[in-house]
C-alpha cells in the first residue's frame, strides 16, 4: 500500500510483524495499519496541543504500548464481542 520507507510504511511493518506466523488475511493487517496509522498522527496532535508535552508523549507511549501488546497477546484476530476479549478488561 505504501512504500516501505514513508511514516505509513513504518506502521505497517510493525502491526505486520505482531501477526507473524498466525493466519490473518492481508485485508485485516491493511486495516489495522490504517487504523494504527490514524491513531498514531492523533497521538501527535494531542502531545503537541498539550502544556507539558513530556508528560503527554509518556501517555501517548503507554497507551499505544498497552493496544499493541494486547494485540500480541489476543494470538490472532478474534470477534470483537467474544468472551476472551471481553473478559480482558
């Protein structure tokens, strides 16, 4: 979708690599990375607007962390509304 080189090729590489090895269709990696993609220019905006940007840049790390890591930890995509996702909360 984009070249490997650009900001959106970035993002794209790493939620590929969260689904290495498992059996998730090509379709679903492209919209998790736009997804990610829009979630990570958001960040952006937010640490910009805000009054102390080291603070803000720190919870932008932990929140993008946390969606990540509970990305890894699912082991693959699962329907939304499934006792497993729901029960992880």
């Amino acid at each position: 979708m984009a070249c490997s080189g650009s900001a959106y090729g970035l993002i794209e590489q790493i939620v590929s690599g969260l689904f290495t090895g498992l059996d998730v269709p090509h379709y679903l990696i492209d919209t998790f990375a736009v997804i990610f993609y829009g979630a990570i220019n958001a960040a952006g905006l937010y640490v910009t607007a805000a009054e102390d940007a080291e603070a803000a840049s720190a919870d932008v790390e932990t929140v993008i962390g946390s969606v990540l890591l509970g990305l890894r930890n699912i082991g693959g995509v699962a329907d939304p509304s499934s006792e497993d996702l729901t029960s992880q909360s």
